[in-house]
C-alpha cells in the first residue's frame, strides 16, 4: 500500500486502516492530507468571527468544516479527472488513484457525485444570501484545473477559490455587503497565493519538463522574494478590514502573531529543499488559526 499514497501525504496510518476497497476513495480525495480542508476552512471562519457570530453561531464553524472537507474532496476528484494524464508524469503525482490505474474514471464520477450531496446538505444550513454567493464558486472551481496550462499564475485562481468562504462566512452571519468582507477576500486571495507558491516549489523540475505553469517557475530565484510580498499584501488587506470595523491601533496589535508567522516562512524558506517547502506551507494551518484568533478578538470586540 505504500507504493499508493503520494509523497505527502500526512496520515498514511488512517488509509491503511481503512478496508482496501475504500483506499483508493480515501486517497482521491485528500483525506489522508488535512492540511486542504483547513485551509479552505479557515477563510469561513474569518468570515463568521470578523462578522461577529463566531460564538454565537459556533454550529455554523461545524457545518462549514464539514463542508469544507466534502468540498475539498470533492475539488481534488475533479482536479484528478481533469489531470489524470499530467499526473502520470509528475513524481510526485503518479501514484494517484485515477493516474496509477488503482480506481476507475466512473467510479470518481461517482464518488464525485457523492462528496457533492454531502456539501448539498451543508448548503441547505446558511442563510439564502450565502447560498447564492457560494453558488458562484462553482465557475471558479470547475475552471480551475486548467489555469495551470494557459497561466502562470494558477495561484491567483486558486486564491480566489480557496478564499470565497470568506464571504460565504461574512454573510452567513451578516447578509449584506461590506467594505470589510471584501479586504478580508482580498488578503486571503494574497495568502493563497502566498503559500500555494511554496507548495509548488516541490514540483519546480517537473512542471517545467511536462509544460505546467506556475508561480514558483514564474518567480524562478525570487520566489522568496515574491512570497514576502504576497504575504505584506495579505497582512496590508486584512488590517485595512480590520481598520474599517474598529479604527484603533489596538484592533490591529490583533495581526501581530500571524504576521510574524507569515513573515518568518517568508524569510527563512529555502527554495531548493523540498522539505522545507512542504514543512512551511503545511504551517499555514496555524497560521490560519492566528488570524482566526485575531477575527474573533476584532468581531466580539465590535
């Protein structure tokens, strides 16, 4: 079973437990690498805190943690579909489900199906003005697998895809637009950037043998450099939102620890370890908690 779970994947105990048929499931959905969900969950829960509600509707933090599992399983099914023939010639992806052979292209359809009546269920518990705009994800995910062949920035679309529940999250609470929400987008959009940029220095000789585009490529030697910026656009939004709801510095001492965590990634990556790339983009899931704890402070403060 070893030979079948890709090189990063965080929990390969949890699939090995798992009945053999449901392996390939398992692993075709990310469920082995947590690190996915928590970083799609995260900008939800920005949303909820920054709004005010994250107490108060603490059960809304379940639904959309479950959702943002189903969901990001589900993307990855569809990731994998769209790039089953690229994953064959990607080390680190090969030995996917769909690209090794282990699972079948109708039965991902199928799994796929299922993963989305599941986030159905989820959709079905925030208000109408949330669903609506959640409902708008659905273009920028499905179009997403293809950004790698004609950009070199997917990041920035995956920004956009991985940020989106932080509306979602805003006016689950709070129904109505807001100043606020949008700088909160926006700085998750820089964060995505930010640290997907890291995730694909793993993948720099093969994206580049096999014609995938990339920040990482794009950036080439100052991909540290290009991350800092990315990161002090993402910390700029955030304390201008932040600004916005409660205009005192005090508000902003909030952002003080996920700054310094995003700015000691930023400093001390190392371009050409791909340890050390994994190692700092999988920290992100505490980054996210820092902001999460910075929202919650700002939103019951206001």
């Amino acid at each position: 079973m070893t030979e079948q779970i890709v090189p990063d994947s965080e929990h390969k105990g949890i699939i090995g437990l798992l009945p053999t048929t449901a392996r390939p499931y398992a692993l075709l959905a990310r469920l082995d690498r947590p690190i996915g969900w928590w970083l799609l969950f995260w900008p939800c829960a920005w949303g909820i805190a920054l709004a005010g509600g994250a107490l108060e509707r603490w059960d809304l933090l379940v639904w959309l943690l479950l959702g943002s599992i189903v969901m990001r399983g589900a993307g990855c099914v569809y990731n994998d579909i769209v790039d089953r023939d690229l994953d064959r010639q990607v080390e680190r992806t090969r030995s996917r489900p769909l690209a090794s052979g282990a699972l079948s292209l109708k039965a991902a359809w199928i799994w796929l199906l299922l993963l989305c009546v599941i986030g159905l269920l989820v959709w079905f518990q925030i208000n109408w003005t949330a669903r609506l705009v959640a409902l708008g994800s659905l273009a920028l995910v499905a179009a997403y697998p293809f950004m790698k062949r004609i950009t070199w920035w997917p990041q920035a679309w995956l920004g956009m895809v991985f940020s989106w529940g932080a509306l979602v999250g805003w006016l689950a609470i709070a129904p109505q637009f807001h100043g606020g929400m949008a700088l909160l987008y926006l700085g998750s959009i820089f964060w995505v950037i930010g640290y997907d940029t890291i995730y694909a220095l793993q993948d720099k000789e093969d994206d580049a043998l096999v014609g995938i585009r990339s920040s990482a490529l794009r950036l080439g030697e100052n991909v540290r450099s290009g991350v800092l910026v990315f990161y002090l656009i993402a910390l700029a939004s955030w304390a201008a939102a932040f600004w916005m709801l409660r205009p005192q510095w005090l508000g902003i001492a909030a952002l003080v620890p996920v700054a310094l965590h995003l700015l000691w990634q930023a400093v001390t990556l190392t371009s050409a370890d791909g340890d050390d790339a994994l190692a700092k983009f999988r920290s992100n899931r505490f980054a996210g908690f820092l902001m999460f704890l910075a929202c919650l402070v700002l939103g019951q403060a206001g």
